[in-house]
C-alpha cells in the first residue's frame, strides 16, 4: 500500500540539530582567540577532526607573517625537531647503515663496477620518483604524526591508507631487525672468533657450539639498548643524530683518505668465518689490495656472480640489488618524526631531497674507488675489509657501528609512530588501543614496547641477507602506496591540491608506482604475492567495517571526474531502442510505507538511473536556512540501509503535483535522465510500516545484530504514518494530474499496488514454481486483444528484467495470458502467433489462454475499435470490472507479481464542463482500483516509447 503524500510528510520535515562546532583560530604568532595586530585571523569550521576555513576575517600589519600552514605555528612541545636533526640526518644515516661499511665492496665484488653504478641509479630514481610524491602531499596541507600512512590515509581514504599503512609499519619492524643484524655481524667479524681485530691468542666473543642462538643473544642485547633510546623518548635520538652523522662522515672521509695515503699494495687476510674459502689447510688465505689501479678498475668492471659466504646462496642481479635497496629503504625516516618536526611542510622536502642526493653522491665515489683500488677475491671474501686498508681500523667499526644503530633506532621509533597513528585512527578497533597510551610528554611507549617485541620476533631469521627481500618488498609496497596517492591527487584535479612543491607530474608519479611494482617481483615474487593478498586482505576488511572517517577518500574525487567526462559524452541524441534501459523516478512520500516497493524497482532498474523522489510541501519564505538540507541526509542514509543503488532528489513546492513536474523536468543529468515515472497506488486503506517489519526480519536474521551499524537507525529517520481516519493530503484528482502530467512530459508511468504483500525471501525460500504474470491487454476494451502495442511490449520488457534478476530468475516463470473469445476467435493460430512474437524477442514464457465469453455480454454495443484507440480509457460497467477481477484472481493463486494495461486518463477536452471532467477521472481511478483489489502485487503499465529491438 504505497501512499504518494500525506500530512506525515510534514511532520517528517523538521530540521534535525546541527552537531557543528564553529571556532576561531589565529595562524602566526601568539594563537591568541581574537584578532590582534600582526596576525592572519580566520574563521575555522571543525568537522570530524578536520579543519575547513570558511572565512579570512582579516589581517593587522605589524610583525612577521608565518608562511601559512597550520601546522607550522603550534605550542606542541613534541614539535621541537629542525630539518637537519630531525629530517635530513635521520634519512642519510638510515640510507647509509650497512651498505657504506659492511656492503659495498660486497656490491662491487659481485656486480663489477658498471653494474653497481647501474643499480644505485635504478634504486635511488625510484626514491628520487617517490620523494617527489612525498614532497607533493607533505607540502599540501597541515602533516601530524604517522608519516607516509598519514599522506597515504588522508588521500586515499582509510581502508587502502590502513592496509599500507600496516605494511609500512612492517617494513620499518623489519629494517630495525635489519640493521641490528648487521650491527652484530660487524661486532662477529671483528670480535668473534678469528675476528679482523683480534690477535691470534685471542678467541674473541663466544658462539659454538650454537652459533645462531649467540647471534640472538647479541642482537637482543643490541636492540635493548634502543629500546631504552625509544622509551626514554623519541626525539632523543634525532637530537643527538647530527653528531652522530659527523662521526659517520668523519669515518666515510677515512676511507676516502686511506685509499689515496696507501698507494702501495698488500695482502689482506681473509676471515675465518669465511666458510666457503677458510678452511684447516689453508689458515692464511689472502686478497688483494692494489691501491689505485686501472688495471684492478678494468678487471672490477663487469659483474662476476658467486656465493655469499654468510648464506651460501648463488647471487644474481635481483638478489645483490634486494641487499642494497634494502640498505637505502630510509627515505621516509623523516616524514615518520612528522608529529615532532617544528615545520614538517618545509623540513620533509627539503631534508629528504638534500639526504638522497648527498647519499648518491658518496656511494657514487666509494662505488669508483673500492672498484680500482681492491681485487674482486678480497671484495666477496671479505667484507670488512675496509677496516684492513684505512689508516686507523677502529674508524671503520665506528661508522658501522653508529651507522647501523641509528637505522636501527630511527626505523624502531618510526614503526612506533605509525603503529601509534593507526591506533589512535581506530581503524583496527581495540586490537591497537593500548599503542593510545603516552607518556605526559607525549612519547608512545606502548606502542614502542610492541614494535619492539616484532622486532625481536624479526631477529629469530638470523642472516642479514635472507630478511633483506621481505624489508625491500614492504618498503617498495610502501613507496608504491605514496606514489600512487600522488597519483591519483594529480590526476583528479581537485581545486584544494596545489602544494608549495612543484617539482612533480604524474609522470614522475607514475614512474615511481610502475618502478616499485616492478622491482618487488623482480626481488621476490613470493614476499610481494603474500604482502599483496595481505594487503587485499585488510583493504576488505576495513572496507567492510565501515569506518565513520571524514577524512576525504580520493576514489569520490577520482570517480567525479570520470563521471562528468563520461556524461559529457553520453549524447541522448545518439541512443538506441537496442540499448534501452529502464530509468526510473520513483515517487514517494513515507518510506516506511513503501520499504517494498523501494525495494522492488530497484529490482527492475536493470542497471539504469534509479532516482527517489520527494516533495516537501511548504513555502521557501518559512524558513530561514534550506529546509531540505537535513532532509537529504535522513533519505541518504535510507538508501545505505536498504542497500539500493539510487539517488535522492528532493525539493519543496506549494503542492505536490507542482513539486512532482519539477522533480521529473530536471532528475538526473546529460544522458542520464528518467524515462519512466513510478508512483504507488491511491487508495485510502491503512498504511502499514513495512520498513518496521522489514528491519524486524532483518535483525531476526543476523541474530540481533545489524548491518553496517545504518538499519537500527532507520526507523527513527521518519514520522509516524497517517492514522486510519486521517485524511490524506492529495486529492484523487490531484493523483490523475500526476499521472497525466507525467505522460505529457513524454515519461513511460507504472502505478504499484500491494506491494506490501511482496515477500522477497518467501519466494527464495519456497519449492514451488511462482508466476510473473502479464495481461497484455487494455481490459477496458476488450476489443483491442488483438493489437500489441508499446504498453504491452513495455509490460513483457518489465516483467523480462524482473526474471533476470535474484531470486527471481531462479524461483519464478513468466506467464503471458492471451484472453479469446472462444466463439469468434481461432485459439490455435492466435497462440502460435504470439508464441512465434515472444521467441522473436527472445522472451521465454508460458501462454496462458483464458477465455473471456462469458463477460462479453456486460459490455455495451461498441464500434470497432482501431489500434491507436487501444490506449485510451473507456469506462465499463463496474460489474464487468468486478468479474474480471475476480477472473485475474483464479489464475493468481501462485502469482507474486501482476502486470497491467494501464490507459491513458480521461483528456480534459473530451468531456464539457469542469464536474463532467472531474466525474470521469474520479472514475478512472475508482474502476483502475476496483480491476486490482485483492489482487497480489500489481504494476499498472503505460509506455509510449518501443522499448524492444528484434535487430542485431
């Protein structure tokens, strides 16, 4: 019983409270809460943890002006860190680690000199591509804590943010393991047995007879050490970086230094750790160290692949480039302190850009000289053998030893931080709470307690080499991740994305996506597989838990775009009968009446416009602000619940038949506008809260629980319904003019009855076969049997669309009732002809022949009646109408729906006067009512277009 209007509808109407909170904020100096003089004053509208500025309100003249980011000027105390301290030294020690001590003559060895030249090149375009991107977002906008999963979250909205970020916080866990790995590899080669610094009478640090577990020892030794950095508080270690970067560097220049000082060559010793050359015969086996050479440059050239002696594994390009991405990972070391940068928009960029290139810069140079100046022998024998040829050893053990526990460090407290944001996002829901908790300063030790026992977890893998893959595959799905939020800001064109950094295109965006990608097969098919069905995993996950954010997903500006260029070109000049499909507006003044019905045609949309309509009745000069406003969210909010695909269109006029012709002049856009018009039936019996009944069986369903947290909240979105003896706000008169508005505006009409009889779930559930009926036949004028016209065509089209759709293509059959007149007509050749019509439209029904003599006699003498005719309203005797009703009603004993000839309404000009003219449209819909009562479900169909094509 889907009521069109009534009273309730204005009672639904009242505005709901606003929940915004407004503010003011100064941007400069003092963050005082007026205006005073020097200082930028603006008007900022809190929304969801969002900051929107809805108004400049001025500017005094007097001191400095800040560059204008909000989150420049804050009296955060955890905000305390400068770019070179907190940016640029962070990223260069964590990009120098173990490759600048422990690795390089291990690249070189293997990969000869052109190749490793080759290879930093290829790594650091990849970082250099991804720096750009993040240079682009940091430079956007106001930067809190959380670094790249921020930038990535904000942008492409919290589930794909989320999934990344946890990978990202899983890289940072793993480099941290990474580089303690590497610390105790250092500490072994030179005090453990046959260490390079210890004598022969010397054993050095134990590990037989488990040699792996006194590893474990060392390394969880090692990382306590951070631990007790990291707890103390984060910033302590970027306070202290920049002394540690001039040790590295004054250690790097010893390098330098040595290999020109030493120009004559000499035997280095190779380690007995050794496993694939040091053995019981040999005890002195030996490298060379030639000095500067073009000869041994020559030699060092081309790559010669070998084992490597810790892993015993054959080494390719893939796995020597997986050692040293890995070791360069540390570009976002400083986006992750973006929580404690003074200026995170300007120190990021510029800290991160200068950290790269004086990185390439000095690997570039000790790429050239360890190439000229050792023989391949000592480089993939020996890898600290750096510490042989300088000009005091102690030098060498320093940088790796600062190198590699500032990476450590610098990745333990930026997997802190980012587990920190993902909790304080909620996004994972009580799983991450307790990393919430902070000391008073601020320092999220519970979340540094947790990355720590990760990473003592990581550390249980022991070889340096073997976690190298997994940490290049996280950190390459990571920058991946960052280009591709790049990306996808660029390519949508949003007003609002304009950073100070201009330094990129989506070219440069999309050459560090594609270079990632590429690069995580390249290393490990494995690890990248199993991370990106990780990742999948917790996109759909997250997606399904329908997280409440407002923090802007860049899919709904992504899709905007592509929306209107496709409406753009989608030319209703150009359409097609062969491509029609149904777009419907579907009327309605109480939903809780018309849950069903809702329901229904979003059925039959066939993939086409589906547009809700409502009219509020009531004057514009009643209200202050929109009336329609809050109205809009309530239908919204019904659509997410019923899960329908529609629009919501809703305007406010004096009368509902004037607010209807609105809404059907100007739904939809372009190309996408409706072509029929759907209304429930007039009739005056008892509304019932379908929606009510529905939610009930819903909540049933799923045992007390509800759907995406939006049903329960359903029911109190609406009014109560019109009461028994109420009056109805539309008149019957006023319902014709709908309907005949809605057919001059060239719209195809359905009327709906009963639909609240519709049971979607009993038809799924029950064994027998149930029936969609058709009766393509004005039963106004029986005459007309013989004549298919566009209504009739219009109603096998429906009812077609309704069977190709779940449950209904599996629980129902259409029928199609051919009505004769057993005395006149042949049954014979009639049925054959329309079965012959309906295989050439490739619809697949069973005919129904019903025989109609017996009423023939209730119908006056009539003319012979043409097809053009066929579609007008004449009216019968009711007692005609009653046995036809009663007719349709033997044959719907297993019918769940019914279609209907529905005929145009009594024209105005037909009948003189204006009661003659009322008369016969009160008699139009008092006989459409009385055809249909106690009928099942029911569609009354009117079309004007062809709908059906039999061309290919």
């Amino acid at each position: 019983m889907a009521e069109i209007y009534n009273d309730e509808d204005k009672r639904n109407s009242s505005p709901l409270k606003s929940h915004r909170h407004d503010g003011y904020k100064t941007l400069g100096p003092g963050m005082e809460d007026s205006p005073t003089e020097g200082k930028w004053y603006e008007r900022v509208r809190l929304v969801g943890g969002n900051r929107i500025v809805t108004r400049v309100l001025g500017f005094l003249p007097c001191c400095g002006y800040d560059d204008g980011t909000g989150d420049e000027a804050t009296d955060d105390p955890r905000r305390s860190l400068s770019t070179f301290a907190g940016v640029f030294a962070p990223v260069a020690l964590s990009m120098f680690s173990t490759l600048l001590f422990l690795r390089t003559g291990f690249l070189v060895g293997q990969a000869g000199v052109l190749e490793s030249i080759a290879q930093l090149v290829l790594a650091y375009f990849i970082l250099a591509m991804t720096v750009l991107s993040i240079c682009a977002i940091s430079t956007n906008g106001a930067l809190e804590g959380g670094g790249a999963y921020f930038m990535i979250s904000r942008a492409l909205g919290p589930e794909f943010g989320g999934s990344i970020g946890f990978l990202f916080f899983a890289a940072n866990v793993i480099a941290a393991g990474l580089y303690v790995s590497g610390f105790v590899e250092g500490v072994l080669e030179n005090f453990g047995p046959g260490g390079t610094l210890l004598t022969d009478d010397q054993t050095g640090l134990p590990t037989h007879p488990s040699e792996q577990w006194w590893k474990y020892l060392y390394a969880t030794i090692v990382l306590f050490l951070c631990l007790i950095v990291c707890i103390i508080g984060g910033s302590m270690f970027a306070k202290t970086s920049a002394f540690i970067f001039l040790l590295v560097i004054l250690c790097t220049l010893s390098v330098f230094i040595s290999i020109f000082a030493k120009s004559s060559p000499f035997e280095v010793k190779i380690p007995n750790t050794n496993r694939l050359v040091a053995n019981s015969s040999f005890d002195n086996i030996t490298g060379t160290y030639t000095g500067l050479s073009s000869e041994t440059f020559h030699k060092n050239l081309l790559h010669d692949y070998t084992k490597d002696y810790n892993t015993l594994n054959k080494m390719n390009f893939a796995s020597v480039f997986a050692i040293l991405f890995s070791s360069v990972t540390g570009i976002l070391n400083g986006a992750n302190m973006s929580g404690e940068l003074k200026k995170p928009s300007q120190s990021i960029p510029r800290g991160t850009i200068c950290a790269v290139m004086f990185t390439f810069s000095i690997y570039f140079i000790d790429v050239l000289m360890i190439g000229a100046s050792c023989d391949r022998f000592l480089l993939v024998n020996n890898y600290n053998f750096l510490q042989d040829i300088n000009l005091w050893a102690p030098f060498i053990l320093i940088g790796l030893f600062a190198a590699t526990l500032s990476a450590a460090l610098g990745n333990l407290i930026g997997a802190s931080r980012i587990l920190e944001a993902l909790a304080n996002d909620q996004l994972f829901g009580v799983f991450l709470k307790p990393a919430t908790i902070t000391t008073k300063g601020g320092n999220p030790y519970v979340a540094v307690l947790i990355s720590w026992v990760l990473v003592q977890a990581v550390l249980l893998v022991g070889s340096l080499n073997a976690i190298a893959p997994a940490a290049s595959v996280f950190f390459l799905l990571s920058y991946a991740g960052v280009n591709l939020a790049c990306l996808a800001l660029e390519l949508a064109s949003a007003p609002n994305f304009r950073p100070s950094f201009k330094y990129f295109t989506w070219y440069t965006c999309g050459a560090g996506l594609v270079g990632s990608m590429v690069m995580c097969f390249l290393i490990s098919p494995i690890y990248t597989s199993v991370a990106i069905i990780i990742m999948l995993l917790l996109t759909i996950l997250l997606h399904f838990r329908s997280l409440p954010t407002q923090w802007g997903s860049i899919s709904q500006a992504l899709i905007f775009h592509q929306v209107r260029k496709y409406l753009l070109m989608l030319d209703p000049r150009k359409g097609h009968v062969k491509y029609w499909r149904p777009q419907i507006i579907l009327m309605v003044a109480q939903p809780r009446q018309s849950s069903e019905l809702i329901d229904f045609i979003n059925d039959i949309k066939k993939g086409g416009l589906y547009v809700l309509g409502h009219v509020k009745v009531g004057s514009w000069e009643d209200y202050d602000t929109d009336p329609l406003g809050e109205e809009q969210t309530r239908w919204m909010t019904l659509v997410d619940g019923m899960k329908i695909k529609a629009f919501v269109e809703i305007t406010m006029a004096t009368s509902v038949v004037e607010g209807m012709r609105h809404l059907v002049r100007i739904a939809g856009l372009g190309g996408m506008k409706p072509n029929t018009v759907c209304l429930g039936f007039y009739d005056t019996s008892k509304p019932i809260d379908s929606l009510a009944r529905r939610l009930a069986h819903k909540k049933k369903r799923i045992l007390g629980g509800v759907e995406n947290g939006v049903s329960s909240n359903l029911e109190g979105l609406f009014s109560s319904l019109r009461g028994e003896h109420e009056e109805k706000c539309l008149q019957p008169r006023e319902y014709v003019q709908m309907i005949e508005d809605s057919l001059k505006l060239q719209k195809n009409v359905i009327l709906c009855r009963h639909f609240h009889l519709l049971n979607k779930t009993v038809v799924a559930d029950t064994r027998a076969t149930s029936y969609i009926d058709v009766w393509p036949v004005n039963l106004f004028q029986p005459d007309t049997a013989s004549f298919f016209d566009n209504t009739c065509l219009f109603m096998l089209q429906f009812a077609c669309i309704l069977r190709m759709v779940p449950p209904w293509k599996a629980k129902t059959q259409l029928r199609v009732f051919l009505c004769l007149n057993a005395q006149t007509d042949n049954t014979l050749q009639k049925e054959q002809k329309l079965d012959a019509y309906l295989q050439q439209l490739r619809i697949y029904a069973k005919i129904k022949i019903v025989t109609w003599d017996h009423l023939m006699h209730m119908l006056p003498q009539q003319t012979e009646v043409s097809s053009e005719q066929m579609q007008d309203f004449h009216s019968a005797p009711n007692q005609f109408i009653r046995e036809m009703n009663e007719l349709i009603i033997s044959h719907s004993s297993r019918t769940v729906v019914s279609f209907l000839y529905l005929p145009r309404p009594p024209p105005e000009d037909k009948f003189e006067g204006v009661d003659a003219r009322e008369t016969e449209r009160d008699k139009f819909l008092q006989q459409l009512e009385l055809l249909s009562r106690n009928l099942p479900p029911t569609v009354f169909v009117h079309g004007l277009h062809p709908v059906t094509s039999t061309t290919l």
